[in-house]
C-alpha cells in the first residue's frame, strides 16, 4: 500500500486529520516514534533532536556540526519508518525526504491566520496575541529549518500532491479526499518504487552512521546505495581516515559491499 506523508501548519487541524487518515485505511500513525526510536538507536538526546525538527535555528547553528548530526539521524529514522509500509507520517521533513518515492502520496495541510487564531486559542486557553506569536513561531521554525536543510520554500504547492485549506474543507472532506488519492493507481508501490525506498534509506543510514561517529562526522561524503551496494566519493584528510569511513558503513546493516573512491587530500 501507498505511503501518506503530511506537512501541516499550525492550526490547521492536521493532527486529527492525519490521525483520521490512518484510522480510515488501517495503517500506522508516526510522528513522536521518529525523534523518539533515532535518539534510542544512536544514543542522543530526543530533546536535542525535536528542537532541530521544531525550532528555527539561531545564526550560528546554520554553521554547527551537531546540526547536521541531527538531521542525519532523523533522516535515517523516517526512511526506516516508511519502509514498514502501511504507515501515515505526520511531519519530520517526510514530505520532502520521500519525494522521489512513487509511492508516496505526499499532503500539505494549510489555513489562514485569520482561521487559525480562533482555533489555536480555543486549543491552548490563550489570548490573542499569545497565540498569534506561537503560530508566528511554528511557521517560522518551519520554514526556517527547511530551506536550511532543503533550499525549498515550505509553502510551494508544487512539493505536494494534493494541498488542503482546512478553512474551506471540512476535516472529514480532508480525509476522505487524501484516502481517495491514495486508492489511485499511480500511487501504488511497485518493485522498482520500493527497491528506491530502500537504497535511499540505506543510504541515509550509512550517513547517519558516519555522521554519528566522532572521527567521521565532519566528512561531506556523496553516498550511492544500490541493492545493497554502497558506492563512496569524496575527500579525506589521511588514510587512516578513508578507513574509518569504510570500516563504519561496513558495519551498517543491510550493506552488503562497499566500492571506496573516496581521495585522500595531501597539502604540497
């Protein structure tokens, strides 16, 4: 069965509409197990990981290395999360990690601000200008964080297969049109759409690995997975690093060769 993959503004009311999604086809809601089961594999804070997925990064953090650590770690979980199938993913940036997965029946969920303020403050008990700087927030972490690690803009239609404006579609039309969508025929899984879920998600997992290692986590490596394959370019500093890199993507499960290109960089 097709995966469903939703992004949701604040307010909109995509939560229960996701939820309702998974209910109505029989599959699994994902959303806290991606932060949660990534921080258990690799031994991080799930706190450290929620603040990169939740908040807006500050100027230096653009820059910082745990940053991309944590991407890569929740990265790697959404795509091992999606390969169970029959799976609704709520946020983590799967909309956009799985965008070339046939299969996938990628959702945004929006509202206007004049519609959502109501919402949120009945929700949170709060006044107005409260709940107009949490929503301000929410967007801008966002937004922020995605064309931080995407360079796309949150809002382009063009990333979704089918965008809903809950203010003039009620929840229940929601569901029933996404459930729709995922009946179609050119949203079911083939073997070719889930042999690429699988080499991205390997991929991804080799990344997470190197990035998770303190000798390795500095190092942008390009990372080919076919079959089981994974295939290394780049550059190194020393051979004993290019060893390291091979010695840990060696050590991921599912590798089953590794083709080490990687050049050792010498200063003359």
């Amino acid at each position: 069965m097709p995966i469903v993959a939703l992004t949701r503004e604040y307010g909109s009311g995509g939560t229960d509409i996701s939820m309702k999604v998974a209910e109505r086809l029989g599959y699994e809601y994902i959303r806290d197990q991606v932060t949660r089961e990534a921080a258990e594999l690799f031994g991080v804070a799930e706190d450290e990981l929620i603040a990169v997925v939740e908040g807006k990064p500050g100027f230096w953090e653009n820059l910082a290395e745990a940053t991309r650590v944590e991407f890569a770690l929740v990265a790697s979980e959404v795509y091992h999360l999606a390969e169970r199938d029959n799976v609704v993913i709520m946020g983590r940036w799967a909309t956009l990690l799985l965008k070339e997965i046939q299969h996938c029946v990628r959702v945004r969920l929006c509202v206007p601000m004049e519609a959502r303020i109501p919402r949120v403050m009945a929700r949170r008990s709060v006044g107005r200008e409260e709940t107009i700087e949490l929503i301000r927030k929410a967007d801008e972490g966002a937004s922020a964080r995605i064309q931080q690690f995407f360079h796309v803009r949150w809002g382009d239609p063009l990333l979704y297969d089918l965008v809903i404006n809950t203010d003039r579609v009620s929840a229940e039309t929601a569901v029933t049109q996404i459930v729709q969508l995922v009946q179609q025929p050119e949203f079911q899984p083939s073997e070719s759409s889930r042999e690429k879920l699988r080499d991205l998600g390997l991929a991804a997992s080799v990344r997470a690995a190197l990035r998770a290692d303190q000798e390795t986590m500095r190092f942008d490596l390009n990372i080919a997975s076919a079959e089981g394959h994974i295939t290394l370019t780049g550059m190194v500093f020393s051979n004993a690093a290019k060893d390291s890199v091979e010695r840990i993507v060696k050590s991921v499960g599912g590798v089953r060769s590794v083709e080490n290109q990687v050049r050792v960089f010498r200063e003359w």
